[in-house]
C-alpha cells in the first residue's frame, strides 16, 4: 500500500488524516473510476451516463471482466455461460431452506455465496469462469429466499430471460413487465462497480492473500451490509415512510440534523456534488412513483442539500446513489428488505473484476498502523492481579 499524501506537520496530525484512509491508493485499476469533484462515473473508460442508458448489465458484466465491450459472439458466448450457471448446488439449496425466516437477507446471501463455493471447491487462483458461476447464481440465491422466507415454493430460472429478467421471475413466478425489467437492469448496470469503495477493498484485500473467489465475496458482502455503505437503501424507504407528507420534511430534517443524526441517502466520502448515478435514478423515479411520493422524495432531496450545505459547507453533501435507488427498486415490486441484495446482485461483477484484477499482478496488501498502547508492563500472576 502506497500513501498519496506525504506526511506534513506532526505525526499525530498524519495519522489522524489516515483515519479512513482518506485519498490514500491502495491499487491501480482499469475497471472503473470516480471522479469526485465533477461527479463522474467511468467503467473501464466509458462514462456511466452512456452505459446507463444504452448497455445491458450483461455487456457491463463483459466490460468489466474483460476490458472491452462484447462483439455479439461475445455477448451470445456470455449469456449463455451465464444462463447455464443459474441453478444452485443441492447442498446450497439445503443451507437456504434451512435458514430461520427472519434471517435478514443479506446474512442469507453471504451464507448461501458461502455454501455454493463449498460445495463447488470454487478454489485457488480465482478465474473468469468461477466470477461467472457467481454472478449468475446470486439472483437464485436472493428469490429463493424470498419465496422460502414466505412460504412459498422456489422457481427455476428460465434460460430465455436475461439477468435482470429472470431475477424478477424467480421472485414472482410472473413474467415481469418490459419497463420493470429495463428499471432494474439500468440499475444493475449503474451499482455494477464504483472505485475503491470498502467491499472492493475488502475483496482484493482478500484475493491479495491467494485465497479463493467465493472469500472474497463473501468478505465483500459482509462489508456492503452496513448501513454507511449498501444498507442505506432500506433505511431511505424507513425515512420517507417517517417524513410522510411534503409539510413534515422541513420540521423532520430539522429535528434529525438538530439531534446529530444522519440522512440516509446523503453525503459521500469521494463526490463532492450529486453522484452522476442519483441524476439517472432521480428521472428513472419519476417516471415510475406517483406525483404525491415523488413530490415528497424530490422535497426531502431539496431541503436535505439545503440544510447539509448550511449546516457543513466545507463538506459539500450530496444525494448519493442510494436516495433513488429505493424508490426505483420498490417500483419493480422489491421489498425494502431487499434493496441490500439487489445491490449485490450487481456489484458482485465488479468485485469479481477486481478480484481478477488484483491476482494478476498480486501482492499482499498488508498495511501498517500506529501503535498507540503502552509498553513495558509487567506480568502479574493471576492470583496477584
Ligand atoms: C456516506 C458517508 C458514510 C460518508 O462518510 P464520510 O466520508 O466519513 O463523511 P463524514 O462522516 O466524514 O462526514 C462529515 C460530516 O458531515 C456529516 N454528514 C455526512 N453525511 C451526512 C448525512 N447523510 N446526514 C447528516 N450529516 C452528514 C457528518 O456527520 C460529519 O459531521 P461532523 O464533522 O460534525 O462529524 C456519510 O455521508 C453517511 O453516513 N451518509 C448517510 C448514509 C448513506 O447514505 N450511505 C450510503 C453511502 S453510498
């Protein structure tokens, strides 16, 4: 690990700007990249405003893992490999039914990811084919639960759908409808990958140790489960619901900011303008709420930015991915519970490029730290302490 800043002043000042690692380069990478101060987004060198609205999540898949866009034997090689790696493992299957059905899904994604790579020795030197079987999988593994958690019997994928297609049948059982399906694919595409965010450094942390695909995944799903980073989504749907009504979202702010808490959906340690991905989701959730929760929504994001930019102008806070991503993902009949997972569900290409990224130039990521303990101490023996 490198650091970009060069230590100024006292030491202590220099740790302190460490904490969190702030503009500190852990990697060179070609997948993808943010640009914070202009609010970019690129994956592989196309802007994600190109890919958003004209790439299947399939082709961003490619472009990840490969560094190009796929011809069309490409793309047809790529789907069918994806459609053909859909099922589970009966073993996996087995560790899914056995979950409790309060188990929060994200717990069950990690857990299943983790049995599927059990059962399939998905081992050693992580590979192109091994990133395919999970990324095809993660969809099965998500409705299965779903459907199990409420009694319901699990659906086998259907070869015909594409992801984001056959994700929502899976769910339903119901073939979904074409602006359903085109919701959550441009949103699989915009989550697919975002910098060195903390799941992919979790995961090259991982992969840098030689360890196998299916850890590094199941480390980056542990990381994208706290609420500073996927779990945001879930917790916008629970603040909007609190807000209720376009008259209470001045006096609701106010109070959360006057009691030092957080607005989910705001703020970002990289941009310091609007996420170029939240501009895509905010027309994508106009088009699909009604007036009245749009209105509601679009207040809440006015008055948010307003007030953060009162309150800490020297931070610059604002809507971040996660704002609009609850209103389009509960537009396609996702419950909130869900949103973590479907996050997943995309960003899993992206931590398997990294991984794939990160082993083939490896080595060990291992940092240093501060000691900040004392020394010299003396050993008591139990019956004198
Ligand atoms: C995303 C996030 C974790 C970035 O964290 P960060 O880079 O460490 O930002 P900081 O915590 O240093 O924020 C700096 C200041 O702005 C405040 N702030 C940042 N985001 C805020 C938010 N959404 N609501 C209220 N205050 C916020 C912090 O409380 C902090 O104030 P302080 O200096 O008085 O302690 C943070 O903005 C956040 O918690 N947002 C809400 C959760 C969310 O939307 N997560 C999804 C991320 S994509």
């Amino acid at each position: 690990m490198t650091s970009a800043t060069k230590p100024e002043g006292s030491a202590k000042q220099f740790y302190e700007s460490l904490n969190g690692l702030d503009d500190v380069v852990v990697a060179a990478t070609k997948v993808s990249h943010v640009f914070g101060e202009e609010g970019r987004l690129i994956y592989s060198g196309y802007e994600i405003n190109q890919l958003a609205s004209q790439a299947t999540y399939e082709e961003v898949c490619h472009l990840l893992w490969k560094g190009h866009l796929p011809n069309a034997a490409e793309l047809d090689a790529l789907n069918r490999a994806l459609r053909s790696q859909r099922t589970l493992p009966a073993a996996a299957v087995a560790v899914l039914r056995a979950l409790p059905s309060d188990t929060n899904p994200m717990d069950a994604l990690r857990t299943v990811a983790s049995a599927v790579g059990a059962a399939e020795r998905i081992a050693g030197k992580p590979t192109f084919e091994q990133a395919v079987r999970l990324v095809a999988c993660f969809p099965t593994i998500v409705a299965g639960f779903s459907r199990l958690r409420q009694g319901q019997d699990l659906i086998a994928p259907d070869p015909e759908l594409g992801h984001a297609a056959n994700y929502l049948f899976m769910l339903t059982g119901q073939r979904p409808p074409e602006n359903h399906v085109k919701s959550l694919d441009t949103y699989l595409v915009l989550l697919a990958d975002h910098g060195m965010n903390a799941s992919t450094f979790t995961a090259r942390v991982i992969a840098s140790t030689e360890s196998d695909l299916a850890s590094c995944i199941v480390g980056a799903i542990g990381a994208l489960k706290g609420p500073l980073h996927g779990g945001a989504p879930e917790l916008v749907s629970g603040m909007l619901k609190e807000i209720g009504t376009v008259d209470n979202i001045k006096p609701w702010i106010d109070n959360t900011l006057n009691s030092h808490g957080k607005l989910m959906g705001f703020g970002h340690r990289i941009y310091r303008t609007t996420d170029p991905r939240a501009e895509i989701l905010r027309d994508m959730a106009k088009q699909a709420s009604t007036p009245e929760f749009f209105a509601l929504a679009k207040g809440t994001e006015d008055y948010a930015i307003e007030e953060l930019n009162k309150r800490k102008p020297e931070r610059r806070l604002y809507t971040n991915v996660e704002f609009y991503s609850a209103t389009v993902l509960s537009s396609v009949g996702l419950s909130p519970d869900l949103f973590p997972t479907t996050f997943a569900i995309s960003r899993v290409a992206g931590w398997s490029a990294h991984v794939l990224e990160q082993v083939a130039n490896n080595r060990l990521i291992r940092p240093q730290s501060k000691y900040a303990g004392e020394q010299g101490k003396l050993f008591i023996p139990i019956n004198a302490r």
